[in-house]
C-alpha cells in the first residue's frame, strides 16, 4: 500500500480524534479551570474537596473502584489458575458460561439484584421459609448506603474482563520458567508468588485498570439504587443546570485526572514489562487431566461462581414474567402480558429502532476506520503508527460518562458543534459517541487477523498485478473476515447498550436507546419496573447472541478487545 494511503489514514484519524476525542474533554476541561473573564483557576476544583457533598461522592466513587477491582480479582484469579493447569469435564462449557455477566448492562442487572436482595426479597423470603428470619425483621443486605449492593453488582459484571485479561497473560507464561522453578525446589504457593505472579503482572493490571476505571465511573448501577453521594450520579444531575454552574465541569475534570492518573501510572509501571508474557512460549504448556471426584470440585466451583454470577438475569427473567412478586421467593404467578404491553409501548419499540440504528451506522463507520487504522499499524513501516494505534485504544481508558458530558457541552446552543442535534435529535453524535467508544475493539481484532496473516500473500497477489486496495479486498480481507466479524458483534452489541452515551445525550422520548428506555420505564409508575425488565431480557438475549458468536470466533484472545 503507498505511502500516501497511509499518510491520509494518520491524518484523517487525528483529525477525527482532535474533533471528537481530544476538544470535548478539552472543552470540559476548560470550562473546569478557566473563568468567564478567560482567567485560570483552580477556584472551581478546590471548591469540589471543600465541599462535603463532593468530597463524599469522590470518596464513595474510589470506595466503588476499588471494592469492584480487589473482588473482581480474587474471583477471576483462582478460575484463571484452574482453567488454565487443568483439564476437567465440561471446561469448555463452563469457561464460556462465564462470560454470561457480560450479557447484560449492570443497570438492569441492578433491578434483578434489588428484587432478590431487598427487605422483601428472594432471599429473605428463603430465609424465612428455613426459619432463619424473623419476618417482623428482615435483614436489609443492600444496606441503607446502597453501597454493597452497587459493588456486588459491579463485580458480577464485570469480574470477566480481568478473568479473559489473567487467563491470556496466563497462557503467554513460558512453563519452561515455572519448571526450572520447580526444579530449583521452589514449588507451591511460593512458586506462584515468586515466578506466575509477577510474570503475570502486566496483563493482570490490563484488565484491572479497565475494571478500576469502568466501576469508578459507573453511572447506571447508582441511579437504579437510587444512590446520589457518588460523583458520577452528581455529574449526572449536574445536567440539569449547565448554564453558568462550572461544578459539573470540574468534577469531571476530577474523574477525568484522577482516571488518567491511574492509567498512566499503570502503564508506567507495568506496560512496559508487557513483553515478558507477549512472547511465544519455549516450549507448549500441557494441562494437568483429572478426573474422579478432583474433575467434580473443579466443576462445581466454576458452576457456584456461574450460578451467583446469572443471579441478577435470573431476577430480572422472573421479574419480567411475574404477575405478583413480593415477599415470596418466587413469583405468586406468572404472565406474558409484560412482553405484550411492552411491545405494543411507542416508548419500547421506538427504544429499539433508535437503537439499532445508532448502533449499526456507528459499526459500519467502525470497521472501515478499524481496518484502515489496523492496516497501517501492521503492515507499514510508517513513523507514527504507534500513535495511531494507542489513539485508537484510548477510548478504552477514558471513561464514557467523561466522553459523553464532553459531547454534551460541545452541543450545547451556541456552540461549534450544535449542528450535530439537528431539532435536537442526538442521532449524528451518539453514531459518533457510540463509534469512538467502541472502535477498539474492531481495532484490536483487526490487528490480531493482519498479524495472523502472513504479508506475502498480499506481496504474491500484488507480483501478479493486483493493486494494493484490490489486493486486500481480494486475499487479506477474506482471510481475516472472522477477526473482523467477531470484533464488530462486540462493538455493535455493546453499542447498543451503551450506558452513559445514551443516558445523558439522548433527552427527549423519541430519541431514546434501549438503556435510556429502560431507565426511563424503571422509574415510572405502575408496571414501569416490569416493562423494563421486559426489556431488559430481550437486551439479555440480544447481547448473549453476539458475545456468544464473538466468542466462538476469537475464543482465548477475546481478553485482548478489553486490554489498552
């Protein structure tokens, strides 16, 4: 491919993430430290720690990133270690099954989890059944704070992406390292300290910056709990009142820091060790087979993390088809009447178009911007195609609720980019919100297929009079078509979900995605919680479908699409 195509690649992309990445964090960055004389200061920020409602919210975001990102890790660990030294019945079943989390936003996962652990719930009506319960005194395990519940559920969502992050840095170990360990008599636990551990750090900290980040910033979970002393529902309310109030804009500026903070110092520290788990293994890493009752306690603990982790689906399946569901441990009865109504809902059916289109204009943009970015990196020599590739990655590490307030302020009346809410229909910047969130992920997965396919098919194609672009639409393309089609099923799914885009761009009914949709039917009265569970299963089914088949197709490096 020529020179000039590369080059009108690199500049085409900084030029798209100057606009769209780049100047709305910038604008809100801004509007944080910068007053309306064009002054600097830092009045705005400090004023956010002297203040004791911020400074509660701050405090109680942290407590959510790190509480999410310690049990994340000491869920996934142990499976990682096991799916990967053993061999047992139904491990392949079992390992995808774990994946299940993923299938659903935790906001509506949320509502599940409030119906099974609340006062009135599944599991106190369980205990009152065994007679472990006073029914006069029900214990409230979501606490008054609403804290344990927001972590618990961020944990049962999101403890895969450090499982796929430990598993592939797992697999990259070289086993003739840990067997001259052994061999040296360090064995056991010592030897997991002092040699799997640390060669393992650098993909383990992938996934827990990732984890860290995504909990620290969680915007859904909250709201659904109905817990406003966190930054990001303040952010949030913050909305409300954007004209001349520069609070909300310097407390994303204090989330936006802070995360970057944690990035950067991640990457500082262990990115560039990354090479010690990257390289190809000395020699093939056998797993150990059991059998008998050792196969059974494999199993079972795979199955006991499963069962806990599908608890909230589970809760919101039984919500959806419930006809009367309190204080009982399962519905009284049950209806499909949930789905009809839900179905014959302008709100709902709307909810879905919206979405479908959004999504679907935001991957098509992505896989022609995926590739061309993921051409340059792997098959040119170009000087900057490092940039280009961590540009591409770094929406990953910018948390979406930042993203989307940016996009918000950069669209506000008067500004250069109202045009892009034409009649305030947010169509054109949602596709582009939706498309930067999600663009690593046909990145990474376009990368992995030109890294997998040797040039010289290209360069044979080419000898023989191919042009280049006909070369790779001919031989390459086809070649890495599952790469390509693995990676946008997780962005288009995840783009219709997506949370934060769509709770704070889309503002009027019509406009709204399935996630502004079920928030919105949360919220209402009557049958409102049960039209969105409603919702919220036909959302479950649609992103099982399309994780399951990315899955299939990526299988192990699935864990790099979740990796900055």
């Amino acid at each position: 491919m020529s020179r000039t195509f590369s080059l009108f690649v690199f500049v085409g992309v900084t030029i798209f993430f100057a606009i769209f990445f780049v100047y709305p964090i910038g604008l809100t960055m801004k509007e944080a430290f910068v007053t309306t004389e064009g002054e600097f200061t830092l009045r705005y920020v400090i004023e956010i720690f002297q203040n004791q409602l911020y400074r509660e919210g701050f405090y109680n975001a942290l407590r959510m990133g790190v509480f999410t990102t310690i049990g994340c890790f000491l869920l996934s660990m142990p499976l990682a270690i096991l799916a990967n030294k053993y061999d047992f019945f139904g491990k392949k079943l079992v390992s995808s099954a774990l994946l299940l989390p993923l299938v659903l936003p935790p906001f509506v996962g949320a509502i599940g989890v409030k119906q099974i652990l609340g006062q009135a719930g599944a599991f106190n009506a369980w205990l009152q059944d065994l007679g472990l319960q006073d029914p006069m005194a029900p214990t409230d395990w979501l606490g008054e704070g609403r804290m344990f519940g927001i972590v618990v559920m961020n944990i049962l969502h999101l403890y895969p992406i450090l499982y796929l992050n430990v598993s592939s840095a797992l697999a990259n170990l070289d086993p003739a390292l840990e067997e001259a360990a052994e061999n040296l008599g360090c064995t056991g636990l010592r030897r997991f300290f002092k040699i799997t551990l640390p060669l393992a750090t650098p993909g383990i900290f992938a996934g827990a910056t990732i984890v860290f980040i995504w909990a620290f910033t969680e915007l859904g979970v909250p709201l659904i709990f109905d817990y406003g002393r966190v930054t990001s529902v303040q952010i949030f309310d913050g909305i409300k009142d954007l004209g001349g109030n520069p609070f909300p804009y310097a407390l994303v500026a204090v989330v936006l820091v802070f995360s970057a903070a944690i990035f950067l110092i991640s990457k500082k520290l262990f990115g560039g060790k990354a090479t010690a788990t990257s390289g190809r293994a000395s020699m093939g890493r056998r797993a150990i087979q059991l059998s008998g009752w050792q196969s059974f306690l494999c199993l079972s603990v795979f199955l006991l993390v499963i069962f806990v982790a599908v608890l909230p689906h589970l809760g919101v399946i039984l919500l959806s088809v419930s006809g009367q569901w309190y204080g009982t441990v399962l519905p009284e009865s049950f209806t499909l009447q949930h789905y009809n109504d839900a179905l014959g809902s302008d709100l709902v059916v709307g909810s879905i178009w919206n979405s479908l289109r959004y999504a679907s204009l935001a991957t098509i943009f992505d896989i022609f911007l995926g590739i061309a970015i993921a051409y340059v990196v792997v098959r040119t020599k170009l000087p900057g195609r490092g940039l280009l590739d961590t540009m591409s990655m770094l929406p990953l590490a910018v948390p979406g609720l930042v993203l989307a307030f940016g996009y918000l302020a950069m669209t506000r009346e008067g500004r250069a980019f109202d045009w892009m809410i034409v009649g305030r229909d947010p169509v054109i910047i949602l596709v582009v919100a939706y498309a930067v969130r999600r663009l690593p992920y046909i990145v990474r997965a376009a990368v992995a297929g030109f890294q997998q396919t040797s040039v010289s098919l290209e360069e044979a194609a080419q000898n023989l009079g191919a042009p280049p672009l006909k070369a790779l639409r001919k031989i390459t393309l086809p070649l890495i078509s599952g790469n390509l089609i693995a990676g946008a099923l997780l962005a288009f799914a995840f783009a219709m979900l997506e949370v934060s885009d769509s709770l704070i761009l889309a503002e009027q009914a019509e406009h709204y995605p399935i996630t502004k949709a079920i928030y919105g039917l949360f919220g209402a009265l009557g049958n409102g919680h049960l039209l969105a569970s409603a919702l919220g299963v036909w959302a479950m089914v649609f992103l099982a479908t399309t994780i399951l088949g990315a899955g299939l197709i990526l299988g192990k490096k699935m864990g790099a699409l979740f990796r900055v």
